[in-house]
C-alpha cells in the first residue's frame, strides 16, 4: 500500500533515503554549527580510537587515531577564522588533549612537530 502524499523514501519500510527533505534540512543549519558538529564528530571518534573510552584498549588503534587527529587540526586550521572564539578555544584544547594522548599512547613517540597535526598546529609539548 503507497500513499501519494507520503514522500519517496519516507514509509516505514523503504530504506530509501529522501535526499530532498535531508537538503532542505541541512540548509537550514548554519555553517558554523556544520563545522562545530564535524569537529566533535572527529574528537570523538579519535578518541575512541586514542583507547580513552570506557572500553578503553578494546577499540584502540592509533593509526586510525592518528588519521582522525590530523582531519581535526586541519578543520580547525582551515574553519577557525569562520567561527567565533566561543566555539574554536574549546576545540583548539580538545585537539590539543587527543594531540597529548597520542603523544603518551605512542609506544615510539613522532619528533616534535611530527606528531598528527602538529603540522597545522606546531609542536604540542605536555
């Protein structure tokens, strides 16, 4: 059973998505809340990855870390100029904490400046 005023992809079992209600969606969100969301979407899963959840060790993989690290520094190098301070001091110290956590994590700990990053941000010492 098809209702016409239900709109494609929306019913209960179809997995389609509605890319035009998602559009009309996502143009109403300001670019700075964008950017803010992707910058704690990566701090997050960095720090899942850094092994600093509950779960500790059991999703630990620095590699992975490491790519999502960098991500954010570049993000916030690139973004920082288009958002206010309010929102980039908090994500500047959280990108600093994962940068330290990496650092301590590291069995074989990068040259300063080396560290992921670190080349968007500069060398990150304790």
């Amino acid at each position: 059973m098809n209702d016409d005023a239900t709109p494609a992809g929306s019913g209960p079992g179809n997995d389609t998505p509605d890319f035009d209600a998602m559009t009309r969606d996502i143009a109403e969100v300001p670019a700075v809340e964008v950017i803010v969301t992707v910058a704690v979407n990566l701090m997050s899963a960095a720090a899942v990855k850094l092994g600093l959840t509950e779960d500790g060790d059991a999703h630990k993989d620095l590699d992975e870390a490491r790519k999502l690290v960098h991500a954010l520094a570049g993000l916030l190098d690139a973004g920082v100029t288009e958002i206010s301070s309010f929102h980039a001091a908090p994500l500047r110290d959280g990108l600093k904490s994962l940068q330290l956590a990496f650092r301590e994590a590291s069995l074989v700990p990068d040259e300063p400046g080396q560290g992921p990053g670190e080349k968007y941000t500069g060398p990150v010492f304790g």
